[in-house]
C-alpha cells in the first residue's frame, strides 16, 4: 500500500448504509452530513483542462454550490470557489486564482458542461479516544455508478490514514482506485470517453488500401468535424467551432482538388463548388472573430494615452460580428445546406464499386500520397524560390495557399509515414507557413481596420479613436513588414539541405 | 503572513483562550492559519483535543532537526493547524541559551512557514525571558490581555519599558482589557482610566464570562460551541480591531 492510497471503489453488493454499520463497528465514527448532490463536470469542447491535467467539476447541494478546480491525477485541489453560477469564459471569473489557472489553458474557448452525476454525499469523521478527528472519509453514494469513497487525510495524522486505508483493504476488501474522479465511468454512461474530440487531424490509413477508399475514409472525418462544430458555430458558444468547422471546409477543398481524380468529375465538381460556398459564406464571421481575439492586443500595441480611445473600435467589431454571425447561422440552418451536406454524406456512405473509376483511384494510397506530396512540394519550392525583395504581395499569397495545400496533404496522409520523420517533416513546414500566415493576416487587418476607420467616422465617431486606429494601421504594417522581410530568412531555414533531404527520402524515392 | 504572539508576564490572564479564539476566528475567514503552543502546560493544545507531544523535545526543535512542517497537526477546523506543545519546553530557555544568536532563534524557524500560512498565533508562557525575547524578535504584533487590576497595570508599564528599553522598534504592542468583570466597580474604574491615559489599548473588551471557562470542558474554540453570545462578540470585535494592523 502506498501513502496515497486514497481513493477506492465500494462494490455494487456493498451499500453505503451496510458499510457505515460495519465501519462503525471497527472505529469510533461520526456522521457530520449527509446531503442530496448534483456534480457537474466542465471542460473546453477540446478537452483543453483535460489535457492539461485538470478537472473542473461544480457541486450543488441545499447548502452549497462550489466550484473546484482539481489535479486529475493526484486529486490535490488547486482552487474552490463557492458559486451558483459557472461563467462561461476564464476572463469572466471573478476568483483570480480560478483566473490565471484557467485561462493560460483555455484561451477563447468556452467552459462546457461535460455531464452531470447525481448522489448522496456523506461526510464521515473518524475520532480517536479523545474525541479528536484524525482523519476524514467522503462516500458518494451514486445512482448509476459504483459507489466512491475517498479518504481525506489530516496533516500530522499520517499514522491514522495508513491504518484505516489497510483496514479498508483487509476488512472490506475494497480495492484502491487507480483514478481520483469518477469522470471516465460517467462519460462512458453517455457512450463517451475522454479526448474524444481534437481539431488535429488522425486518419487510419493502411498504404496497400485503394486510392478511392482512403479518400472517402478522409472525408468521412472532415464531414465528421463539420458536423460536430455545427451547433456551436449556430450557436456561436465561441470562436473556435466556426474556426474548426472552417478548417474541416479547407480540407475538404483541399482534398477534393489535391487527391486528384479518385472520385469522379462530376462528384469532384459539385462538391467542390459547395465547399467553396461554405467557406465563402463563413469567411466575414471568422475574419470579425480575429480581430475581436487580437483586440487587447491592439489595445496593448498603443501609447497608454491612448489605450482607452480605441473601445469604440470594440463594440463597432461585436455589433458586426453579431450581425456576421446571425447572416451565417441562418444560412447554416437553411434547407440548402442541410440538403447538401446530406447529400454528401449519403455520397460518403456508398460502397465503392469493385474496381475504381479512374486509373488514380485503383492506386494505393501510399503510391497517391508520395506523388501528391511530393508535387505539391516541389511546386512550394519553385513558388518560393521565385519570390524576391520586390515580388507582390499576390506572390506571396499563392505560395501561402500552396503551403497550406502541402500541409493538409501530409496531415491527411501522416499514419503512412513514420511517426517521427513526419512530424518533423510538418513541423518545419509550420514554421515557415507561420511567417507567410502573419504576412497575409497583417496585411488584411491594416487594410481592414482602415475600413473600419472610414465606417465608424460615418457614425460620429471621437477624434481620438480614429487617432488610435491610425496608430493601430502604423503598427500592423510596422508588423507586415517585418514579416515580408523575415520571409527570405525562414525560406532559407526551410530549403535547408537537411530539410531537403528529409522531403526527398520521405517522398520521392517512392514517387 | 503575519506572527501575533498572545503575551504576558502575569499568568491566568487569557492569553491561551485569546490565541485559540483569534485563531479561529482567522481560519474561518479562510486565511490559513497556525497556532504554535508555546506552553509547557499545553493548555492550547489541550482545547483542540491534540496530544502535547513533540518528537525529539525542545532540543530537537531549536536545533532544526526536525521540519517544523513535520511536527504541525490538523486541528478539527477547516485552515487551522497547531504545532502543539510539549513538557520539555519548560526548558526553552536552557536551550536557546546554547544556541547562537538565541533570540533569533525562533524567527528562522517559523521563515519556511510563511508560504503556507497567513497567520501565525503564538501562545506564550508567562515569564520575561530568552524565550520571551525571541518572541519579540519573531512578532509582528505582541497581544497583550490586561486584567483591569492595579497590578495588571504595573506589569504593562514593565512590558512597556522592556520593549523600549531593548530598542525592539519592529513590534507593535497591543495590550487590550482581558477577563473584565463589569460587575466589580473597579475593574470599571480602571478601565475607564486607563482608555484615556492610554490611548494605545484596543477598544474591544473580553469579558469575564463562564462560557469562555466552559472551553475547558468542550475543548473546543468558543464559537464552535456557541454561535452567539457577549464574548463570542467581543473576540469578533478583537479580530477586527487586529485587521486593521
């Protein structure tokens, strides 16, 4: 037994009222409450606490609502509040500590209830002769899971908890828990686990499966992922569903244009002006959702003099991003779309006849991706390598568009490869395409908020917030740039012959 | 975090009812907090139910040996611990005297527990002596009850005298009336006396109350046994007044 066994498990033929009796019978015990509780786990929809080894769980009682922020591998709590309400973003916390531990994890992202777990809450003191507690049990009697009991030790008591926790062992059989939360039991009740959701893509793929196979097995995940961030971008519960739903859009786009010729034409036609829609029609919500994320960067970037000028800059964005969003959701919960989709996923769902269409779609995927990734490659090579000190801003902007394609490529493609080699291969890759990224989104937000400036002066706007706008339009061009330079610089790191090496022993050799 | 020593040359004065209620009062307005029996009589320990046994003694202690950390137990109440008392403190003073730098002593053993606690509650023995003087050392505030007798008085002018006399410029003294029986003229008397003369004694005022004496039989603090009465207030009102320091 170790120090820390805390957490055990009390098997389904044992009830609470049998194992109070039986433990009162070994120890000196007092009951100290007892009390009907609703526990409500909360996470980000891509699990960010999670990942990061927390648990953020809401207990509701008669008595008390509290808030708790808890270590998910060694139960230790990190913070508790006591509140009704759980707010819906980090920055809307009022606890500081709940603040800073919250937001570094979750960013924009949403708190979402997970599931809720109803029980009966008893709280045990164990005393020794003097009437002194010594040490304190938690027992959850559960209605749908198996009831917990958790040991929660005193300090200077060490003794005392080593004790009981053998006794529990010898005594009652109990066997100690290997998890401090009840989380995963709960999530599997609702036919869920953990991480069952994450924006990064991994598709399993066998390199002898056919061309045509593997690229419905594809877009059956994006349409998955489109799916799945539906609701949320109707809803707008925050700015990452949009974005993971447009992600899911550009890779379809990506994959009906760049997996050439596995489905046939007209197939690839129609989609892809669909697909080209749904991108369209998401695009302003998502470019006014940008701006709102970089506002308390702009705010930071000016003179302190002029720092609370720019707040009208914040409400002209929300009222256009609310506006933005109302125009998308109707559209996202129109019949044409729904038709569509659908029409697509009943595309999907098809079986594949027993020969291919198309001599590209008899291939294997493994004999696709090599030649597809090493073309697209080569032509991010040829694109960059043309670029110099005076080419157009456009130049940039395609090669941009083709670093993405390469991107989704390898990303759709990675289960091919060897872990590592991939991985690096994508990593260097990002690096590069961040540059070209900060580039275009400079460029866009100078020339948007020069806009802006232009629309907001219609509506009487003050002096001073066009004054901080035009500081504003001097730093974001200050920062494109800076980014235009740099380019030749990470163009440099990415042709590397290191790099250039890992690309061809990758892909060529096969292609 | 903050080190209040409850101090005074005279015993039977209510210094340990004062640490043990002020403590409590801390915990339950969620500041994490410690008292440290000082005593060899273990009175404070003996309230919170809590053997006054301390491995290795007081040599142990004061050499550092032992992790103060280590020997600090859980009392019953939520944010409140105490590192309780042992008989061979009636030879602190011994002990220290081995020591470099004695009246230091103390301050560097309680450094390590200022991550963990916002208030320190130090219950003292009765007595002017090394320990005492490493309890000045260590203090940020000396909370010294006074019962309102002429003789009460004398010892404050002592204490008075002693801090000035030691140039012990980092501590604030702060003697408030303790077991004031408004029944006996004199202690009215006195009280109303000294709040002019001395303008540095706390308003709040302990009462002399029964059951302030009944902690002995529920070894408990008083507001775990009785959610409203005149000394339960009157600790309330000290706690407050102490705040504001």
């Amino acid at each position: 037994m170790t120090e820390n066994t805390n957490y055990f498990e009390i098997p389904a033929n044992l009830t609470i009222k049998k194992f109070i009796s039986k433990l009162s019978k070994q120890v000196d015990l007092q009951i100290i409450s007892q009390q009907y509780t609703i526990k409500t786990f909360y996470d980000s929809f891509d699990w960010r606490l999670y990942s990061a080894n927390m648990l953020c769980e809401h207990k509701h009682s008669q008595k008390n609502s509290e808030l708790r922020l808890v270590n998910n591998k060694t139960g230790q709590l990190l913070s508790s509040m006591e509140t009704e309400q759980v707010p819906d973003f980090s920055q809307l916390f009022t606890d500081e500590s709940f603040r800073q531990l919250l937001s570094p994890e979750l960013q924009m992202r949403a708190l979402l209830p997970l599931c809720h777990l109803s029980y009966e809450a008893y709280l045990i003191n164990i005393l020794n002769k003097d009437q002194k507690t010594i040490l304190r049990l938690q027992v959850d009697e559960y209605e749908l899971l198996n009831n917990r009991l958790q040991l929660l030790p005193l300090k200077g008591y060490e003794k005392a908890h080593q004790k009981i926790a053998q006794l529990l062992q010898d005594k009652f059989n109990l066997l100690p828990s290997a998890s401090c939360t009840v989380l995963n039991e709960a999530l599997k009740h609702q036919g869920r686990k953990p991480q069952d959701y994450s924006s990064k893509l991994s598709i399993k793929l066998k390199p002898e499966m056919r061309a045509d196979k593997a690229s419905q097995l594809i877009y059956k995940h994006l349409l998955h992922a489109i799916h799945i961030n539906e609701a949320g971008t109707i809803d707008d519960t925050d700015s990452e569903f949009l974005h993971d739903f447009r992600v899911a859009v550009r890779r379809t786009r990506a994959g009906l244009s760049q997996i050439k010729n596995t489905l046939p034409a007209e197939i690839v036609a129609k989609y892809a002006s669909f697909f080209a829609w749904l991108g369209q029609i998401t695009g302003p919500t998502r470019d006014l959702d940008v701006y709102l994320l970089s506002y308390p960067n702009y705010k930071e970037v000016l003179p302190e003099s002029l720092q609370d000028d720019i707040a009208p800059l914040y409400d002209f964005l929300m009222q256009k991003q609310q506006q933005a969003h109302n125009e998308l959701a109707e559209k996202l919960k129109s019949p044409e779309y729904t038709k569509q989709l659908l029409e697509w996923e009943t595309y999907l769902k098809q079986s594949l006849p027993k020969k291919g269409s198309t001599t590209e779609a008899n291939q294997t995927i493994q004999e696709l991706a090599d030649l597809r990734i090493w073309k697209v490659y080569q032509r991010v090579l040829k694109e960059g390598g043309a670029i110099e000190a005076g080419s157009p801003p456009e130049a940039l902007h395609d090669l941009r568009k083709t670093c993405k394609k390469l991107r989704y490529l390898m990303e759709f493609f990675q289960d091919l490869y060897p872990a590592q080699d991939i991985k690096r291969a994508i990593k260097s890759l990002k690096g590069f395409q961040a540059i070209l990224g900060d580039f275009q989104d400079y460029e866009i937000q100078e020339l948007s908020i020069k806009q802006f400036s232009e629309e907001m002066m219609a509506n009487l706007v003050a002096s001073n917030t066009l004054l901080a706008m035009g500081v504003l339009v001097q730093y974001l061009d200050v920062m494109k740039c800076k980014a235009r330079n740099h380019f030749s610089e990470q163009f440099t790191l990415f042709v590397e012959a290191e790099n250039k090496a890992m690309f061809t022993q990758l892909f060529k050799h096969k292609a | 975090m903050t080190i209040i020593a409850t101090y005074n040359i005279k015993g039977g004065v209510g210094k340990t009812s004062t640490a043990v209620n002020l403590a409590f009062l801390a915990a339950q307005s969620n500041y994490k907090t410690l008292i440290w029996d000082l005593d060899p009589q273990g009175a404070s320990s003996y309230y919170f139910r809590i053997k006054p046994k301390v491995k290795g003694g007081s040599k142990a202690l004061i050499a550092g040996d032992r992790d103060l950390d280590g020997l600090i137990k859980a009392t019953d109440f939520e944010n409140l611990d105490l590192l309780p008392a042992d008989f061979s403190f009636r030879n602190l003073d011994l002990v220290l005297d081995e020591r470099k730098k004695p009246t230091q002593r103390l301050k560097k053993l309680l450094a390590p527990l200022s991550e963990e606690y916002d208030y320190i509650f130090l219950d003292c023995p009765p007595n002017i002596s090394l320990l005492s003087e490493a309890i000045f050392e260590a203090s940020d505030l000396l909370l010294s009850p006074i019962i309102p007798t002429t003789l009460s008085l004398r010892t404050l002018e002592q204490l008075k005298k002693h801090i000035k006399d030691n140039k012990l410029k980092n501590i604030q003294l702060l003697p408030f009336f303790s077991m004031a029986d408004r029944r006996k003229k004199m202690h009215r008397e006195i009280i109303e006396s000294l709040a002019e003369q001395h303008p540095d004694i706390l308003q709040s005022i302990i009462p002399y109350a029964s059951d302030i004496e009944r902690m002995g039989l529920e070894r408990q603090p008083l507001g775990s046994y009785i959610n409203k009465s005149r000394s339960v207030e009157a600790y309330q009102s000290l706690w407050q007044e102490l705040l504001a320091f």
